[in-house]
C-alpha cells in the first residue's frame, strides 16, 4: 500500500479555495447524463484525487491495474476524507485512517482485525467511464446509459487525445453549457467579420446536433472549420464539434474532433474544458515524431481560439429576463429545451 497523491492542478487549487469550508446539500438540478470529471492524463494508475461535483465531495481513483472508482470522499467509519488520507492497494483504495479497504463500486471489502464487514460499510460510488481520453462520471436515476458519439476516438492506433484547459467559471451550469450553441458569437470571437448562422438537424429526446456554416455560402475557412462544421451533444452539456467540406456529415472519421464539457461543481461554480482528438497522419512506428509536431500545432491554435471565449464565460451571469433579437437565430433557445426536458427528476 501506498499514498499517491495525483499532481495538483491549477483548477484543483482554485476550487479548493472556493469550497472551503465544506460543501453543504444544496444541489442545482441538472440534466440526465455524463459529464466531464479529469482527463485521463491527468490520473495515474495508483493515484487519488479530491473531486467536487453537483454539491458532493468524492475521491476519484485508478487502481493499479487501471480501474477507476467515484466514491463518496467521506468515510463511512469515522468520517475521514478517502479523496485526501486516502490510499491505493492494489484494486482498492484503502482509509488512511483505519485502513479499510472500498471497491470502485464503493463497497468494503477489508476491515483490519475483523472478522466480519458490516452490511453499512459502503460508500455512495457513481458508474464511471474512459472516452476520448476524458474520465466520464454518471449523473442521474437508474442504470447508466450508453456513451455514444466518442467510439471512433478508441482507436488509438489512429487517433491521438489531447487534454486542453479547464476553466473555473463563476455562474450555473446552463449559461456556460448553452454557449456552444451561441453561433451569434462566432464573428466577435472566433472568425472576425464572419457572420454565422445554424441550420437544426436533430432535436427530440436526447439528441441535439447542429451545423454551423457562413451566412453567406462560399469556400471560405471559418477559422479552423472549413467551411461547415457539425456539433452533436453526445451529452446534455458536452458536445462534439468536426469540420465538414460539405454540409453533408462526412463517412469518415474527423481529422480533428473538438469536446466541449461542462460539469457542475455547486450553485455558482460550474468548469468548462475541451479536449481534442487528432487523427495521426500515419502509424507511429514510421511517424511518431510528425504526428506528435501535427497534434502540437492543432492543440495551438485551438488554445488560442477558444481563449477568448475562457475570458467571457469565466464571468458570465444569467440575466434576470431573456432579452433576444433576430441575429441571435433559433439554436440557443432550442438547446434550452432540450436542456431541461432531459432535467433529472427532483431528489
């Protein structure tokens, strides 16, 4: 056994500063789905790390053969903090306190000098999954559902994942989850003096996904999209943008996919992140070193694309009534309904 603590982060730091004292209940309602927890990067096999996420504290662990476990942070013994005495032995993650060893189901399995595990002795754990080189953890009643949208990411032999910045934002999770869809902005921000506008392909249920393409159809780049690009929600407040030549969705994987997440930390501090999957020029065997030049350079200009929009949402506040105009088109506000019809029932 032994203690591992994952390497702090800058966001880590902000939010522990924010949080302190203790999160109490209070909880946002927020949609049915998986949201954005680490990248996968940046949890090792045998580290833990303190997570907050809808109000609620929890360790995040990779045991040493690569399992992940969400559990409540707080033991079910005496109360010691798993996320921060907590250590990894072997495929559990064992109290600090009193060594008593939980699953990455959150279930006790070890009690030292016992003979017998209490039927209480479990934590609360959450269904976690790894996509896109993103930790995933699941929101909502019942079974978890499907990850769909990222399949074609796990291809590693094709495909490289790039962590990008997380954000600590000082608002709900609905102002910053909904500017994805916000195409009105795409002139300011991303392609000065371009208008833009958006044409819904898909909205009913769970499924959201639009194309964002120029006002005035021609040939012309729109940034790094050229010239249409596709954004599909593969969760309520997570979506999948790719360029597209045509308005068409292409047959073939993306060169170059971008996540936006948002995650809920509590009411009024919410993160957003990206990430970015690149498909590699070649095998690494013969190109390692191009491919790793290409997904730098792709990894850049991304950063210094959406930047801009870090500065904004970071201090972004709901206003108290909506106030639209025509240039804004329908995408926000059809984002918004499918934003709260897919809305977790009340605890």
């Amino acid at each position: 056994m032994r203690l591992r603590r994952g390497r702090t982060r800058p966001y880590d730091r902000e939010l522990d500063h924010r949080l302190l004292p203790a999160v109490g209940d209070e909880q946002e309602r927020v949609p049915v789905g998986w949201y954005f927890a680490r990248f996968s990067s940046h949890l090792s096999c045998g580290e833990v790390v303190p997570v907050t996420y809808m109000s609620r504290q929890y360790a995040l662990f990779r045991t040493d053969n690569g399992q992940l476990g969400m559990i409540d942070s707080q033991c079910c013994h005496m109360g010691a903090d798993l996320s921060r005495c907590g250590k990894v032995s072997g495929e559990h993650l064992a109290c600090g306190f009193h060594a008593w060893e939980f699953d990455t189901e959150g279930i006790c399995r070890k009690i030292p000098g016992a003979d017998r595990i209490p039927p209480r002795a479990a934590q609360r754990g959450l269904p976690v999954t790894e996509r896109a080189g993103i930790i995933w953890f699941w929101h909502g009643p019942g079974p978890a559902q499907s990850l769909t949208g990222l399949d074609f990411a796990e291809d590693r032999r094709r495909h490289m994942h790039l962590a990008g910045r997380v954000l600590v934002c000082h608002t709900n999770l609905l102002p910053i989850s909904e500017h994805v869809t916000d195409v009105a902005h795409w002139p300011c921000t991303h392609s000065p003096g371009r208008r833009m506008t958006s044409v819904i392909l898909r909205d009913e249920g769970r499924h959201f996904s639009f194309r964002i393409q120029p006002a005035e159809p021609d040939s012309t780049r729109i940034h790094h999209f050229r010239p249409y690009a596709l954004a599909s929600l593969v969760n309520p407040t997570t979506a999948l943008v790719t360029p597209q030549r045509g308005p068409e969705p292409a047959e073939t994987p993306p060169a170059m996919a971008f996540v936006a997440a948002v995650s809920p930390v509590r009411p009024g501090v919410t993160i957003a992140t990206w990430g970015l999957i690149v498909r590699k020029l070649g095998p690494d065997w013969l190109l390692w070193p191009v491919n790793r030049l290409w997904a730098a350079f792709i990894w850049r200009l991304v950063r210094r694309n959406h930047d801009a929009d870090f500065a904004i949402l970071r201090w972004m506040r709901p206003v108290a009534k909506d106030l639209w105009s025509a240039a804004d088109g329908p995408t926000v506000r059809a984002y918004r309904r499918f934003y709260h019809r897919n809305l977790a029932p009340p605890p």
